[in-house]
C-alpha cells in the first residue's frame, strides 16, 4: 500500500554518516558511547532515581558492556541513537539520547539521566540544549518530544528551562515498578528551535 506523502527525511539521514561529537555551551561533550565506559554505566543504573524513572537495572560488568555497544547497531538502524556526556577527562557524567526515531515524521523523543555525583550543574539541560540543536539545525527533524512521569519533577523542570513547553497529561501511559502513571508530555517545533535562537 503506497504512502500519500513523501517522508520528511530520507533513509541514511543519521547512518550515512558518523555519529558526531558534540559540544554544550559549558564546555561537556557529548560523545558515542565506548565499552570503557560501562563501569560508570553499571553505577549509574544502580541508583535508585535512574532505576525507577529508565524501569531498568544491569546486574552486571558484562551487561553494562552490551548496553554501550549496542547503540551502534541502533545508529544503523536509525531506531535510536545515545551519547555519552563527558566532562574535560573525557569521564562520563550522563546519558543523551533520540529514542523512537522516525524519519518518515522527522521526530523523536528524547532521554537523558545525569549520575548522582554530577547532578546540580544543569548538565542535563545542557545537554538537551545541544542534542536539539544539532537535532534541528543539522538533520532537520521537525519534531522533538519529552515524555516523563508527572511525579518525575526534575524531569519536568529540564524540559520548561529547554524551550519544551508541557502540552498534555496522558492518563497511566507507562507502567514503573510501583504502577501506572501519568505522563507529562513536552514538545518543541524546528520552528520553536529558530525562535529561542
């Protein structure tokens, strides 16, 4: 069955190319993941906040490893896409990432978790910042959206300070480890991105 309309980016748009460096206003870099890293993934994932809110844990060194190796394969794919946010000794201090990836609507959804040493310094909306532009600026997405649980607070606060103004409540839309709950959803236009500037 034919499509009425022509996607709005074509296939290859993210795996034609590398999997770009990128730089935040305060001096972080994100960067693809690399298996070296798992042990700070491990940690990560062991915190309670970044348990209930991502709905997973690794056990493992070795799971850690396979969660970094495989977001090349979702590059590929163009499904998915993560970054590492390191600071100036290339050390790992959070998680960017497109989620749910459509070309066909030039959208995604975003995700990110800072690691409990590094929170405060507005690393996440840094990263957003970043993540957005290139989002916009570079692969010409015309959507990007932020889902999170209403009583995810910090979450709320990083989308209001991005430009990602609240746009619904869906009513128990994900499912965490203590039940159904609500999620807010956040999004921003090309459009919106041209206006802040």
């Amino acid at each position: 069955m034919p499509l009425l309309v022509e996607p709005a980016l074509p296939e290859g748009t993210l795996r034609d190319g590398a999997q770009p460096q990128l730089a935040t206003s305060d001096g972080l870099v994100l960067r693809p993941w690399r298996a070296s890293d798992a042990p700070v993934v491990q940690t990560a994932f062991s915190c309670p906040d970044i348990q209930r809110w991502h709905v997973r844990r690794l056990d493992s060194l070795d799971e850690a490893v396979e969660w970094t190796r495989q977001w090349a394969g979702h590059w590929d794919a163009e499904s998915s896409a993560s970054w590492a946010v390191v600071d100036s000794d290339d050390q790992p201090l959070g998680q960017i990432g497109l989620r749910n990836i459509s070309l066909a609507e030039a959208s995604a959804d975003l995700s990110y978790w800072v690691i409990p040493a590094a929170r405060g310094r507005s690393i996440a909306a840094q990263s957003v910042n970043a993540l957005s532009a290139w989002s916009f600026g570079q692969l010409g997405f015309h959507r990007l959206a932020i889902h999170h649980s209403t009583a995810n607070t910090a979450s709320c606060r990083v989308a209001e300070r991005t430009g990602y103004p609240l746009e619904g409540t869906m009513r128990q839309a994900i499912k965490h480890a203590d039940g159904w709950h609500d999620w807010h959803l956040h999004g921003r236009l090309a459009a919106d991105h041209w206006l802040r500037g």
